[in-house]
C-alpha cells in the first residue's frame, strides 16, 4: 500500500484501522475493568500510527534504504518513549512481549531488553517484504535472500535454547538441594467487585492467615500475599498500622511466627500539614492534606518495616495527567481518577528483617516495565516479588499474558520472580523465564516454594536499555539529515 504512492491521509487512515484492529483485538479484556477502554484503544492507536506517519514521509525523500530503516528506529522509539512517565503510558503491546510466551527463545534479553525483541521482529519483516517485492517486481525468485533471512530468524533461537537448557539443568538442582527457607505464596480468590463491601474485611484477613497458617513451617522465611490484600472501606494510616484495630489479627498471626516477614499489598495514605505535592489533596474542614498509595509492605511481629509505594500507575484508572484534567467529568463517569494515588521515584530494594531477600517489588502491572525492574537488580535486588489483582479483567488473556510477561524480566534480570495474584494465576519463575510452578484462575491455593536469591549482574541490569537510547539518537540524526537535504536542496535552487 505505501509503494503505491496513497496520499497521506488515506495512509493514516489504514494504518490507524490496522493499529485500532491490533489493540481491540489483543487487549478487548480491559473493558471487563472499565468501559474507558474505549478511550485507551481509540488513543492508543493514534499513538502508535506516528511512526508510521513518519516512515511515510521520509521514504520517498531520503529513499528506501533509509526510509525502512527509519520505520525500524522510529518504532523502537516510540515503544522506549511509551514506557516514560508522561501520563498515558501503555505499553503492554510492545512488540518484544510477543515472546513472553516462548521464554526459551530470548535468553538474549538479559543484553537487550524487549527492544532486542522489537529489533530482530522489525528486520526481518522488512527483508521479507523487500524479497517479496523485488521478486513480484523483477520476476527474481533467488535463493540466497531467503536463506540469509532463515539465518537471522532461526540462529537466535537456536542458539538461546542451548542456553535455556543450562540455565534449567542449575534450576533443577535447586530443586533436590535440602531446603534451607521456603516461601509461602497466598492466593485468596476473593472478588475484588467485593472485596470494599461493608464487614468483608474481617473474613478476608482472617482467610489469608488461615492458607498461610496451613503452609508455614520451621523453614519458612517470607509469606508473600496479593496486592491490596490490606484494602478496607478507609484506607489504613501508615503511621498507625499497628495500633489499628483491624488490623488486630494480622499482629496476632506474625506474634505467632515470629520468624516470618510478610510481605503485602495494602491501600494505605499519609497526612501532612502542607501541600507537598501535586497529588495530595486536602482534607475538607481542616487545614492538613493526605497523599493515598497503592503499596507494598514488608511486616513482621513487631509492625511494618518497609513500605514501598506503587510508582507505574494505570492511566486514567489510578493517575489522569494535568494536560488531561480537563476531561475529568467524562473520566469519572467510567471510574476514573484525576489525581489518585502518590508514587515514590526512588527504585529501592525491601531489605527483609530476617535478612532473607533483599526484594524488588512489582505491584499490579509495574511488572510489564522492563527497565524499570532492572533497575531494583542494578541496586542489589536479589529476588523479583510482583504482587497483583487481575481479577477486574476476569478469566481473560490479560490475565495470562500478564503473569507471562515475568518471564520477560526474570530472563532480564536473571532473578527468580514469586508471583501472587489474588485471583489467580499465582507462580514461580526461574532465572531462564520457566514458569516453576502455578495455581490456576479463581481457586483458594498456596504454594509452598524454595527460592534461591540470584546476586548476578546482567548487561541489561547493569546499563539498562543501552538499545533504545541508540534509536532515539538514530530518531534524531534521521530528520537532522532530512532538514540538512531540505536547506541544500533550497540552496542549490536559490
């Protein structure tokens, strides 16, 4: 279509088509959470047609060699720019995730990230079109062309599964090593469309120490329970978590075990006196403002030690940006939120205070990150915890590409990844991106697991997505050498 010199608003026109089918068809499930998917799927493809756009101006200008090759680089660029925060981040559809699925096949992510992913995609749907094209076009049907294509599409492959297999060959020794620690992964299945209703909190404390009390043994160090699993019709002040009265039997279950830390997701907020920051908001009738958070809390039996405050937050859902406060009546008709909850930009490792892990926290989808959880294994993480609720999709994909997504960052990383969902699915991830073991959708389950701590440094941990930022530098030199032909070519006719 783009060869056949189509003007460019009937191009944008199929390519937002193309990219609007894309995205209702891979991700329809987010309207299970929220009839906002509407928006997020018309934007989204928007978004995503600018590359294109930008492909097809510069192809006919700066010709094919670097007009594909820009295709490539301004891709790569905007999937690296739609991981930032500004705002309406969404990168769930980021071409690399496409092997979460196939861990086997990119052991090499632990250099390049998903964008190595996105690279070796990209290359290899430009040769194989230009093929294609130059044998319609010239009636030539060679071989060669088609072998060295092979080449690159299949020795990636090859060659990380080689290494797959030793990766999983010192997993396994794990597994028949006498256990020192274990850790007790909780998945309640309570129903987050109730979970907020008037006198449930009660029961559903009292059913997550009860799987836990089930699992725990002499051996076990860390108890790991589901995003907002501390969640009441009032979110609970981190100030005074242990005199709360609520909160009385969680107190009573770590006093038993006081040898445990619990790790949990809980809907917590803070008062201050002043406005500190954009998102606090202030208190009616009084002169004090409060900041609410979506976190993570590492306790023990003598109260909550660590908490880590959620800093990716879903658009419109939990965060609007400013620029878009001005649909904020339209936004809160589906749910939506202007201001939500405050994030912390630090990435920190949750020291435990049995000095079992030193843990990189993932709560909800921060895990679809990629750079962004490296950084925790650049400061010393050495176990990859991601705690989440992805029963508002119900049993969808979303919610199996989500736990397979981890993979992803446990090849990244090479870190072991404990995955608690409070619905389901709940696993465990070895360092190659094998899922260990799991618990299905919508069941009560515990699993009990041995989990090494990984102190290894990868190339990608240690630089962070060197690729990306090679991309946006091509991105820039691209249109610098289009406007340097423009002044020339102005000159030469001057």
């Amino acid at each position: 279509m783009e060869r056949q010199g189509i003007r460019r608003a009937a191009f944008f026109g199929w390519v937002y088509l193309a990219m609007l089918i894309w995205n209702v068809g891979t991700t329809w499930w987010v309207w299970n959470a929220s009839p906002a998917a509407i928006g997020a799927f018309t934007a989204n493809s928007l978004l995503m047609c600018l590359p294109w756009l930008g492909f097809h101006y510069l192809r006919p200008r700066l010709g094919n060699v670097i007009g594909y090759a820009s295709l490539i680089v301004f891709w790569l660029s905007f999937e690296y720019l739609h991981l930032q925060d500004w705002g309406l981040s969404w990168p769930w559809l980021t071409l690399g995730n496409v092997f979460a699925g196939r861990h086997s096949w990119v052991q090499w992510y632990s250099f390049t990230g998903v964008s190595g992913g996105g690279l070796w995609i990209l290359v290899l749907n430009v040769l194989v079109f230009r093929w294609l094209w130059n044998a319609v076009q010239k009636k030539l049907y060679g071989i060669w062309p088609a072998v060295w294509i092979a080449v690159l599409a299949l020795f990636p492959i090859f060659g990380s599964m080689q290494y797959t297999g030793v990766l999983e060959s010192r997993s396994k020794a794990y597994a028949y090593a006498p256990a020192e620690k274990n850790v007790v992964i909780v998945q309640p299945n309570i129903d987050p469309y109730e979970k907020t209703s008037t006198g449930t909190f009660d029961a559903q404390l009292r059913r997550l120490i009860r799987l836990s009390d089930s699992s725990i043994d002499s051996n076990t160090v860390l108890v790991v329970w589901p995003e907002t699993a501390l969640s009441n019709d009032e979110a609970f002040l981190e100030d005074s978590l242990k005199g709360n009265f609520f909160l009385k039997p969680l107190w009573a279950f770590l006093q038993r075990h006081p040898r445990i830390n619990l790790l949990t997701g809980i809907e917590s907020l803070r008062i201050f006196d002043n406005k500190h920051s954009a998102t606090a908001m202030k208190i009616p009738n009084t002169d004090k403002y409060y900041e609410s958070y979506n976190a993570a809390s590492i306790m023990d039996s003598a109260g909550p030690e660590v908490i880590y405050h959620k800093s990716k937050f879903v658009p419109g859902a939990e965060s609007l940006p400013v620029y878009l406060h001005w649909l904020v009546p339209v936004f809160e008709k589906f749910g939506a939120t202007e201001d939500g909850y405050t994030g912390q930009p630090d990435r920190t490792p949750m020291q435990t205070t049995n000095h079992s892990y030193l843990i990189a926290p993932a709560v909800c989808y921060e895990s679809i990150y990629g750079e962004f959880m490296a950084q925790y294994a650049h400061n010393g993480a050495d176990l990859i915890a991601v705690i989440t609720n992805d029963g508002w999709w119900g049993n969808t994909p979303g919610v199996y590409q989500h736990e397979e997504y981890a993979s992803l960052r446990a090849i990244e990383a090479r870190r072991w990844v404990v995955w608690c969902a409070n619905t389901g699915v709940s696993a465990l991830i070895e360092p190659s991106g094998r899922i260990v073991d799991s618990r299905p959708w919508a069941t009560q389950g515990v699993m009990k697991v041995v989990v090494p701590k990984e102190t290894g440094m990868t190339f990608y941990a240690a630089y962070g997505d060197i690729l990306s930022k090679l991309v946006l530098g091509l991105t820039l030199l691209f249109w610098i050498w289009h406007f340097i032909t423009i002044i020339k070519r102005k000159r030469s006719h001057g």
